[in-house]
C-alpha cells in the first residue's frame, strides 16, 4: 500500500513540506504519481526517521547526502561527524557540570569558588 504525502507526514511528524524539501534536495527518492498525488512506499517512513537522526545529529544536507552513499565513500565523514559529537558530549557534560554546581554554591561569583576552580582547571586538561 502506497501513502499520500499527507500519510506519510502524519505517520513520522514530520510536515509535508519537509518531505518536499528532501526530495527536491535528492535525501529520498522520487516517489510514484498517482492521478498527480505523490504516493510513497512504506519503507519511506523509515528513511525519513534516518533522515531526522542525522539533522539531529548535526549533519548538514551535504553529509546526509555523503551519509546515503556507499559505505567505502562515506567513512571519512562518519569519523569527522563522530568526533564533533563526542566533544559536543564533553561540552554538554562540562555545562551541566557548571549548571548543577552553580545551584549549589554558595558564593557570590562562582568564579571565585574554589571547587568550580578546581573544576574548571580539570576541564583544561585533556
């Protein structure tokens, strides 16, 4: 069974112009024309779920293109992408670190506080 374009955007919560982009951007396939309606198959919900976990990810329209090809071309990226995001991990980490201390401190400036310091400086070192 085929899905109007107005399935498939309710099937994945994802609007029906976002579905148009990424076709006309080549992230999915051309679907089938059906009396002028696009009519897409139902491993197209599944592709788009990939498509919304690389944007959330952070790739750009350019990597998930690189992302669709064949797995030799698409290595290099995947590491580079790797390794943004786990230093993305780290910087999230060092925020929440900040965050939940700085609801705890009792000093004025927590610049000054010895622990946040101490903490900081541990943030330097690798």
């Amino acid at each position: 069974m085929r899905l109007t374009i107005g399935q498939l955007a309710e099937a994945t919560a994802v609007p029906a112009s976002a579905i148009r982009f990424w076709e006309r951007h080549g992230l999915l396939p051309e679907p089938e024309r059906q009396g002028g309606q696009r009519r897409y198959p139902p491993e197209a919900a599944e592709r788009i779920v990939v498509l919304r976990k690389c944007q959330q990810a952070g790739l750009t329209l350019a990597e998930i293109r690189e992302f669709q090809l064949e797995q030799e071309a698409r290595q290099a990226m995947i590491r580079s992408k790797i390794a943004e995001v786990e230093q993305r991990m780290v910087d999230l980490e060092h925020a929440h670190q900040l965050l939940t201390h700085a609801l705890q401190c009792g000093e004025e400036d927590i610049v000054r506080c010895p622990k946040f310091r101490e903490q900081m400086a541990s943030w330097r070192t690798p």
